[in-house]
C-alpha cells in the first residue's frame, strides 16, 4: 500500500497560536490519522517558521537575540499540536541545524544545475512584513495590503534571484497535464492564471539581516524566509529520524495542506524551485478557506482572534476539532463564532452522539442486566446503512472533503437515532414472547454506535475510545470495522457518563 504524506504549513512565531493555526492542524491530523486506520504508513508534518524579518522585530522589541525569543514561544507552539491531540509525526524548526543544511545543500544544487537559474541583481521595491513578501502596487488597496492592513516597506538592496520566468511554461504544462494537482479547482485556475499572466523572477535572498540561513556562497546575505520555509517539507525528512533518509519513502507521495494567502508560493514558486533542484514536485496541494470573525479573516494582525487553548479548556479538545471540521465546508472561506462552537457542542455532540450512546447503554443495564447478545441479522436496517459507510467516508477523505466526510458519518448517527425510536426498546422489553427482537435490536444499535465509533476515531480520537469502552467494544480502529456485524456479546454495561457535560462557563474571543 502507497505511503501517505502530508504536511501543515509552518507557522511565523512572531505571536501565539489562534484557531486559525488550530484548524489547519486540525485538519491535517484528521487525514493522516484516517490513513493510518487504512493501513498506511503515514508522515505528519508541521511546526514552525522562525526566519522573518517580524519575528526579529518583536525579539528586538523584548530585548532578545532572535534565537533566544524563538525558544521562549515555539513552547506555546509545541502546546497547540498536543492538547488538540494531534498526532504529528515530526515537528519541525527552521532554525534545526539540519533544516539550514539541507537549505544551503537546496540552493546549491539550483545554483549548480548548469542553467543560471540563480543570478545577483538590485531589487528595490514593496514588501509587506506581515505577509514577508513583495508587493505590486496593484495588489494594495489604499496604498495598504489587504491581508495585514499595513503599509508596505519600500525596500532597495542588492539580492540573489531564482529565475522564475524560465519556469512557466514548464508549470503551465505541470497544470495541463495534472487537474486535480491542486484543489478545490478553483484554487488550481488561480495559479493557472498568475502563471500565465506572465511570471517574474523573484528574491531569494535578504542583504542586512542576519537573521536567517546565511547563502553558502555569500555569507552576508540570508535566505529570503518565504524560500527557507517551503524548503521544510523536504528538509524534514532527512534527519526526523536520526540515521534515516525518509526522502525515498514519502517524497514522491507528499501532500501540502495551506491556506488561500499563501497559494502562490505554494502552488507557483515552490514546483518551480523543486523542478530547478532536480526533486519531483509534490504529488497534491490543497487549499482552504479563512476562518472568519466579524466578516475578517482570524489574524493577530488584525486583532480579531480566538485561543484554541482557551476554547480546548472550557469544551474539550474532541469538540474544538469537530468544530474545526463540521463548522464551515473545508475549502470555503467561513463565519466563526463561540456561539457556533457551543450549539453544535450541546445538539451535535451532546444530544445526538452522547444521549444516543447514554440511551442505548441504559437500556441494555436496565432490559438485559448489562448483558450484549450477539444477535445480527441478514436483512438489519442498521446494517443497510452501515454498509456503504466505510467506502463513502474513504473517498471523501481521500478528495480532502473533510467536512463531507464527517456529514456522512453523521447522517448515520440521526439515523440510529431514528431507529432507537422506530424500534422502540422499551415496549418490546414488556413482551418475553418478543425478546430475540429486543436482542437483534439492541445488538444493531451497539453495532452500530461501535462502527461509528471507529469512523470517527480521525475527528474525535478521545471520544471514540470512551464510546468503544461504554459499550464493552475492543478500542479496534482498524477501517475494516466500519462495518456491520462485528460488535462482540460482553457482560457489565452500564449506563454511560455523559460524553460531553453540560458547559456553563462560555469561552471568549481575545
């Protein structure tokens, strides 16, 4: 089976996380963990860019080298992937020694590839710090950028350039001869069309700021951040694990998962850059919405964010990452709100799943003293819509339909509920002349509960566990068990605890 690779971007350390971080990773998490339930051998990626021009600007503002600033708060950003319980397989610093290697080892092999693509020239023009990139004047409005709402700085100095141009028409061809290399398609006629618009070579280095990875054939000058970083996705593989070169194994599979704002040096100069090192380009990127509040994207720039952290402390981390994938269609640009967050927590999670799970459990305690018989059936409504479950929520996954996926996997659940109702436990409990029915009922609905348990191991890793534990289910996630008919007979069921308690205390926008 294909091994399965897929990286998050690498996020600026200038500041703290905010949900606009945590659904990204969130997200990413969610595939490569349904991967792994396949039977894949699966490479999580993420972590943190530390070379920018901004997070030297806020080091100086606290008196701090760089480096000192950026081991003080890549703590907090440690923090986010692990109380969101996502589970990467790597975390990556640009500031690792084996990243600013590999950098230097990458401009290299360009420099050297016998086509000029690197060459010295005087660049004077506009750049945004907050997007660490240069601007055209037709891409502000008022003078400012539209992302940050800041003027850009007029920057003049004596730089080296890739030679993007001699690479359009090989990426116009790359598109042409691959659809879905980049999704949503929409996303992918965007970069067609800023393609053939015309394409311009672009700085790969900054003249005067020492923080970054110096350029190996001229040491005053670094890495321009925005070529350091994509840089990542690769460099990673060669020292995440100590004596390994993972290259072979994941490269020709990778994935990049990012948001709109970052789509060009994605999907334009980073195949651009690979294809002039002589690595193949990535197998797909994919591109999503904005998380907005207020109508604005989420930004610590614009001042409108919301702490994963403090959200995960009062809801839970399992309802934040449904939240992240049921909230706004993945893909699409989105509102975000707390009040969103705490209704899908209390009629979602908590009156459709957990009250679901409480029911069926009471009833076995009460009807069958806590007691599971093995009871399936050949012609079982539950199992009719079990049936295409596992294949209809792999091919979704698979397109990177998140949000999709997870309506899927819920339409089963309503469907459950449903069932609970029609069968009606409770009347069939007063007729012994009727009790195979009540066993072949409650049978489906463990059946049932435990297949939709699994299924949703990649949203809800926490919750899936507790709902196997209830129902007296080995905590079993391989995908084969979406599936009708594999529920085991076990004794001591009780009534469940509550999946998700009642929230008193709201959680807060910063």
């Amino acid at each position: 089976m294909e091994p399965y690779y897929l990286t998050t971007p690498i996020y600026y350390v200038n500041s703290t996380p905010h949900i606009g971080h945590a659904y990204t990773t969130v997200a990413a998490d969610i595939f490569a963990r349904h991967q792994r339930q396949r039977g894949r051998e699966t490479f999580l990626l993420t972590g943190v860019d530390e070379h920018a021009s901004k997070v030297a600007r806020v080091a100086a503002e606290q008196g701090l080298e760089p480096q000192e600033y950026a081991d003080q708060i890549v703590e907090a950003w440690r923090a986010l992937p692990a109380r969101l319980d996502v589970d990467n397989d790597f975390f990556i610093r640009t500031s690792d020694d084996g990243h600013k290697r590999f950098v230097q080892e990458f401009l290299l092999r360009i420099r050297d590839n016998g086509r000029e693509d690197i060459y010295q020239d005087v660049y004077a023009g506009l750049y945004c710090v907050g997007c660490e990139a240069f601007k055209n004047e037709d891409e502000l409005v008022d003078g400012k950028c539209p992302e940050h709402e800041i003027e850009p700085e007029w920057i003049e100095e004596t730089n080296w350039f890739f030679r993007l141009s001699a690479y359009q028409e090989k990426l116009l061809a790359l598109y042409d001869e691959r659809p879905n290399f980049v999704l949503p398609a929409f996303r992918a006629n965007e970069a067609r069309s800023f393609i053939a618009g015309g394409l311009q070579d672009f700085s790969i280095s900054r003249a005067g700021q020492p923080w970054g990875v110096p350029i190996p054939w001229d040491p005053d000058q670094v890495v321009y951040v925005w070529t350091d970083a994509l840089v990542n996705y690769l460099s990673a593989l060669t020292y995440a694990r100590p004596g390994e070169n993972l290259v072979p194994t994941f490269w020709p599979v990778v994935r990049h998962l990012l948001a709109k704002d970052i789509l060009r040096f994605h999907c334009v100069f980073w195949p651009a850059l690979l294809l002039a090192a002589g690595y193949e380009v990535p197998r797909q990127l994919f591109v999503h919405g904005y998380l907005l509040l207020n109508d604005r994207k989420i930004s610590k720039s614009l001042g409108n964010v919301l702490d994963p952290l403090d959200l995960i402390d009062v809801y839970g981390s399992d309802a934040v990452r449904f939240w992240c994938a049921r909230s706004v269609s993945f893909g699409q640009d989105g509102a975000a709100s707390i009040d969103s967050l705490r209704e899908r927590y209390e009629r979602e999670l908590g009156n459709d799943l957990g009250n679901l799970l409480s029911r069926v459990t009471a009833m076995i305690a009460r009807y069958r003293d806590g007691a599971l018989a093995v009871a399936p059936s050949s012609d079982s409504e539950v199992g009719a819509f079990l049936e295409p479950l596992a294949r209809d929520v792999a091919a979704r996954l698979d397109a990177f339909d998140l949000t999709g996926a997870l309506e899927r996997i819920w339409e089963v659940v309503r469907a459950l509920n449903r069932h609970v109702e029609a069968t009606a436990p409770w009347q069939l409990a007063k007729d012994d002349a009727r009790a195979p029915e009540l066993d072949a009922v409650l049978y489906d609905l463990v059946d049932g509960l435990r297949a939709v348990a699994v299924a949703l191991a990649s949203y809800l890793p926490d919750t899936a566990g507790r709902i196997l534990d209830a129902l007296g289910q080995p905590r079993t996630l391989e995908w084969a068990e979406v599936s009708y008919g594999r529920a085991r007979a076990v004794r001591g069921i009780e009534p469940a605890s509550p999946l998700f308690p009642r929230v008193d205390e709201p959680a807060t926008a910063a």
